[in-house]
C-alpha cells in the first residue's frame, strides 16, 4: 500500500487477503462500511469498515449467539459447520442500519437493525427462507427481499421488517433458463441508482472460461422487464477462479466500484475491488475487462490509523468475577462459546476447560480463532498443558475439516507432542465430514515439561495452501523443531470457510482437564 500528496491511496487486489466471503459494501458519509459472512463463527455476522475502500477494520458483530440451538452449541453431536449466518445483506435507511440474512439450519430469515453501526441491534425473523436475499428500501418507503437460486424474485415486506406484506408486491424478476450451468443465479444485490433499478447476481456457466462471472440487469421500474448480462470474466491471474458476487458503490468525488469475491483456495474468499464507468445507464466493469492488480481511490481520512484484521494478544484483559471479557475483535470462537469452559487468569492467559468427549478437534468446544492471511501468515503460543487429563489434547491447529493440528498429550503421567492430521480427499472437501471421523496422528514426541511453544506456518503462495508445525521447548535455548510434513489444507464446502489458526483443548476419555494459553504472536507477511 501507498499514500500520495493528492491523498490517492493504492493497494493490490484483493484488498483483504483473508476469508471475508459474500461482500455488502455500503457508504455514510465517508465511511464505507462491508458485510461479510460468519457462518458458524461467532460473535457473527461481521462490518468491517474504511475510509478509502482499500484499507479496513473490525467496526462491530451484529449478534453475539445464533438461536442456541443444538448444532450452534455443538451439544448432543450436533454441529453446524458451513450454516449459520451467510450471504447477508447491508443497507442504511433514514438513519438507520439494516441487516439481513437467512440460515439453512433454522429456516428463517433475519432482520437486525441498529441506530449505530456498533449496536445494539434489534432483530426479527420470518419463519421462511430466502436464499441470499438483498434487503431493499425504495423511495416511497416499501421495503422488498430480492432472492433465490436459478430463479429470483421480489417480494415486498411490512415496513417494520416483522413479516411479509399481506397482499403485497410479489413477482418473478429473472429466471435460469440454460441448464448447462454449475451455477445459476444466486448471491443478489439490488440497488436504485439515479432513478433505476440494478440486481447483480453470480453465475457460473459450463461454456466458455468455465468460471464464476458477474452479472447485471437493469430496469426502470420494478414492473418491467430487466435486461442485462454478462459485465465481468476474470480471474486476476489466479487459478481459473472467477471474481463475482457483490454490488456497487460510489465515493464523495464520483468514482464507482464494484465490490466482489474471489476464491483463493485454502484462505478463503477476499474482497476485491473492481473499477466500475458507465456507458449510459449500464455498468463497465473493470478495465477493458480486466480486474486491475493494483488499485487507488481517495482517502477520506488520509490520518486514520486502521487496527489490523488479526492480532497479537497477551491476554491481559479486565474480567468479571468469572474471569469473563469480551476479547479482541479479531477473535472468534468456533461455534457458540460455553462461559462456565473459558477464563482469562490474573497473570494473563486463556484458560479452556473441556466439557464433552471428542474424537477430533472439530468436536471441540470453546476452540478461538483467527483468520490466515495470504500469501503467508504465522501464528506462535505457549501452551502450559500441566492441567490436563489421560487422553485430553491441547494445542495450535490449522481449522479446516481436513485439518492439521500440533498438540501436547497426556498418557500414563507422561507428556507429549503429538501431530495430527485429517486425511483429505474430494469427498471430504465437497461434503459433510462427519464430526466424529478421526484424525491421524502422523508424529508423536516425547516432551521434557508440559509447557512448550508451538507455532505454525500458513503457506499459501502459489497455491501451496500447506501448513508446517514446529515446536520450542523451555529447556532448548530457544531452537525451533519442525514437527513432520506440511499438511496440505483445501478449501472445503464442509466448512465453508478459509484456514484459520485454532486453540483448542479437547478430551478423550475424561472430561475436566484444561490447559493455558499464554503469549500469542501473529505474523503476517504480505
């Protein structure tokens, strides 16, 4: 990234390297504000906001726990990996904020609204699911729900967002009619601008570049006939990997961008920015059809220091008398947290306490994580396991659903370093993986203390997407081991989610032993 004297600043796309799928970007005033999909990771549905379109930072999460149902608690061997909140929508509104979306797990579809972007927020659902809906205010005050998959629709709601308009505005806006396709139209966002009405949506044809592209179409009232198409193919150079999905947004001085997504293989889905002109009343994507690899727009706020997407942490935070805080933004816990399983100590550090059998780490309750940023990203903690109990398992892991995890162990009063591994294959990585299904331990060390220093290695330039383990000792004058090979990560339709850096602490046999994390580090090299 650079500034210059005219206050332009530029950066290479994608503008976030790390896993923020399903962009809705919007601008108040001179803050543009992004939604970005959480699915089972919680505090959920993330807003991420910027001065300049390029550089962004955690604003706030719109709810802290999702419904409390079995599979978001991972109670009674429930989980719901790859649901949860996705494909939400954005909008401000007569000084307010809205969001959106529906979960596959409960059927329903959710409205939160909130006077500050930071909250609180107020919800309501309706007891039906709209897949991907865009949430839309028009001028006379109606409200709509734009949605579906290979056919979309429009329908009007009541005002307050309680539930459907009786007798109100219903009908279809566009429908799929080739079945050569992976993917019909689905991702929508609709907007009004100058007066016309604009519903982009993804598509993925198996004709032509065989990859996702974007699309638009456009009328001047909601009665009539959109027309439009195809507005953007391209890849930046990277895997054959279609950038689409995401709407528009224009700046104070006049400028127009598109905001979309492109999947990045093991890291996930990044924001890119995409220049947008007009022919007309119709949007030109890119430049000359392509997807700049550099790209600049003003800085509102040339001064303002952005807090990083991911964090270092001592974990030295003022609690309750429970030993409860809320933690750094950058944190979320895998699936909703058990209070009674979590605690910061005085001296600083997270305690995690097991409550429930597991075969595998995906089980594991109260696991904290952090997106891995690409290329590469590292991730170091210091792991005091003196705490656990027979078979309990305590460590760093790369979390994916065919993860790999470096962790210490208990057995027969003994310690040790153990790898474990979850076997990829492309079932795996296009289905459900059933919690339950094991890991293999691929390397097992015997340890000198139960406190020990782990670190791992995101690698995922050029499509590497590996991740290497290594450990230090106390007693080794600070000499790093590497810990077996590089396991390879995928991006997964199980989870549905990009690599993040997991601590986790699960038990085997005997429920109750815990372990401590202390000294967390992050690095992240662009």
């Amino acid at each position: 990234m650079s500034r210059t004297d005219s206050n332009l600043v530029k950066k290479n796309n994608p503008v976030i390297r790390a896993d923020y799928p399903d962009p809705d970007v919007i601008r108040v005033g001179d803050v543009y504000y992004m939604l970005s999909s959480t699915f089972h990771f919680l505090p959920g549905a993330v807003i991420l906001r910027s001065y300049d379109l390029l550089n962004w930072e955690i604003a706030s999460y719109v709810f802290d726990t999702f419904e409390g149902t079995e599979e978001a608690r991972m109670t009674n061997e429930r989980s719901n990996y790859g649901y949860g909140m996705w494909a939400g929508s954005l909008k401000y509104y007569k000084g307010r904020f809205y969001v959106s979306f529906a979960a596959k797990e409960t059927c329903k579809t959710y409205f939160y609204s909130a006077d500050s972007v930071e909250g609180p927020w107020e919800s309501k659902c309706i007891d039906f699911y709209f897949h991907h809906g865009a949430l839309f205010f028009d001028d006379d005050d109606r409200v709509y729900l734009v949605f579906g998959h290979r056919e979309l629709w429009i329908r009007e709601l009541l005002p307050d967002l309680s539930g459907l308009k009786p007798g109100g505005f219903l009908r279809k806006l566009l429908v799929e009619e080739d079945d050569d396709v992976w993917l019909g139209y689905e991702g929508t966002h609709f907007q009004k601008i100058n007066n016309r009405y604009y519903l982009f949506t993804v598509h993925w044809p198996k004709t032509g570049t065989g990859r996702r592209v974007q699309m638009c179409f456009s009328c001047d009232s909601l009665d009539g006939e959109f027309r439009g198409g195809q507005v953007l193919d391209d890849n930046l150079g990277f895997a054959n990997n279609g950038i689409a999905q995401g709407g528009l947004v224009d700046t104070n001085d006049g400028r127009w961008y598109g905001i979309l997504m492109q999947d990045r293989g093991a890291a996930g889905r990044s924001p890119v920015l995409v220049p947008v002109s007009w022919d007309g009343d119709f949007p030109i994507f890119g430049r000359e059809g392509k997807v700049p690899a550099v790209v600049e727009n003003p800085d509102n706020r040339p001064h303002y220091e952005y807090q990083p997407l991911y964090c270092s942490d001592d974990f030295s935070y003022v609690t309750d008398d429970e030993g409860h805080c809320r933690l750094k933004q950058q944190w979320q816990w895998n699936h909703e947290p058990t209070p009674g399983l979590w605690k910061i100590s005085g001296a600083g550090g997270l305690t995690i306490i097991t409550g429930k059998l597991c075969t595998n780490v995906t089980q594991a309750v109260n696991t904290l994580t952090q997106r891995m940023f690409f290329p590469r990203s590292c991730a170091e903690v210091t792991v005091d396991a003196s705490d656990l109990s027979e078979g309990d398992f305590a460590g760093i892991c790369a979390l994916q659903g065919c993860y790999g995890m470096l962790a210490v162990t208990r057995e027969l009063r003994r310690y040790y370093l153990v790898m474990m591994e979850r076997e990829d294959t492309e079932k795996n990585r296009n289905t459900t993986i059933p919690d339950y299904m094991p890991g293999v331990i691929s390397e097992k060390i015997n340890l000198v203390s139960p406190k020990v220093r782990l670190r791992m290695e995101v690698d995922f330039s050029k499509g590497a997407d590996t991740v290497f383990f290594s450990y230090r000792e106390p007693r080794e004058g600070g000499k790093w081991r590497r810990v077996g090979k590089g396991h390879k990560l995928y991006f997964g339709l199980d989870h549905f989610a990009g690599c993040r850096c997991g601590l986790a602490v699960f038990s085997t046999k005997r429920i109750g032993g815990s372990a401590t994390f202390t000294n967390f580090e992050y690095k992240y090299e662009e």
